[in-house]
C-alpha cells in the first residue's frame, strides 16, 4: 500500500486552516513519515510530507469526525463527543466537559482537567479514549485563549498519556470546526 494511501488528505480552507478528512482510527497512528495530496483551492494538487499531529491532536472535517469515530467504537475505543456551543467560556467548558466525560464536578482548572484526564481509563475501564470536540470553532471565535489552552492542555494529555510506559494507554482529541 503506497504512503499516500495511508496518509490523511487535507483540504485548505479559504481561512487558512487545514483540515483532514475521512480516515481510519490507524491511520492517525501511522502518520510520521506519511506523504499525503495537499489540495489547494484554484492550485494544482502537490505532494508534500505530512507532518502528524501535535500529539494525539486532530482536526478532521464532521464528516471525518463522524467516520472515525464509528471506526475508533469499532476498535474497543471509548468515545466522547463535547460541544464547543455549550464551551465557550472556562466555567462553562469545565462543567461541560465533565458531565460529558463522567468527571467530578469539581474540576474548575487545567490543572484539574489534565488530571482528570488521565485517570479516564479507571473512570470508564478503557484505556482507549477518543475525545472529539464539535463545534470547536466556536470556542475559538468566543475566547480564542480558552482554545488555545483547550489545545495546548488536549496535547499535554496526549503526550503524558503516550509517555506512560507501564501502561498501554490512547488518549487522542478530535477538533471538528
């Protein structure tokens, strides 16, 4: 199977920000190294190296989201789906993300969250946990610092999960626009 099949294809929108599209659950484990068919809008098609994600941090398109998830549910993966509507600021995101997640409602810092976070896997006896974000665009247009922390605070989760070396755990955060 040729590196441009198993890489993800992205399609640059007029705001400038990528996006990939429908893929498989593997395929974003497999990225490093990958080629993929960068699509440009009014340009030809050029082939480049695709850098992975920061992390176990995606963008994907609803309909990419929506894929993989059923993908990820197929393989034993626990998945959560939080709304960037009802997150657009910290107390609101912080009381949403924990009831979505089955968290302690006591969870007011990024402190919190990541430790939360890592104990998921006791929390839902999975050590499998896709997190997608809908809407996510809509944090970034309310409080464009509460999503840059909401991303940077989802790849230190993802790092720290990856880090783990006497436990197996996937930790991976889907941003859908």
């Amino acid at each position: 199977m040729k590196n441009v099949i198993k890489g993800i294809f992205i399609a640059i929108s007029a705001a400038g920000t990528a996006y990939a599209q429908p893929v498989a659950l593997d395929t974003l484990t497999t990225l490093a190294g990958s080629t993929a068919v960068i699509e440009v809008p009014a340009a030809r098609a050029v082939r480049m190296p695709l850098k992975t994600a920061e992390a176990g941090v995606y963008d994907l398109t609803p309909a990419g989201a929506s894929r993989l998830a059923a993908d990820a549910r197929a393989q034993g993966y626990a998945v959560f789906e939080l709304d960037g509507s009802k997150m657009k600021s910290k107390p609101a995101l912080m009381a949403h993300t924990a009831k979505v997640l089955g968290l302690p409602k006591d969870m007011k810092n990024w402190d919190a969250f990541i430790d939360y976070m890592g104990d998921m896997p006791q929390i839902h006896a999975n050590d499998k946990i896709l997190i997608i974000i809908r809407n996510a665009s809509q944090i970034r247009m309310a409080d464009p610092k509460l999503y840059a922390d909401l991303r940077d605070s989802a790849v230190f989760c993802s790092q720290r999960a990856a880090e783990l070396k006497d436990y197996d755990l996937s930790l991976k955060f889907v941003f859908v626009p």
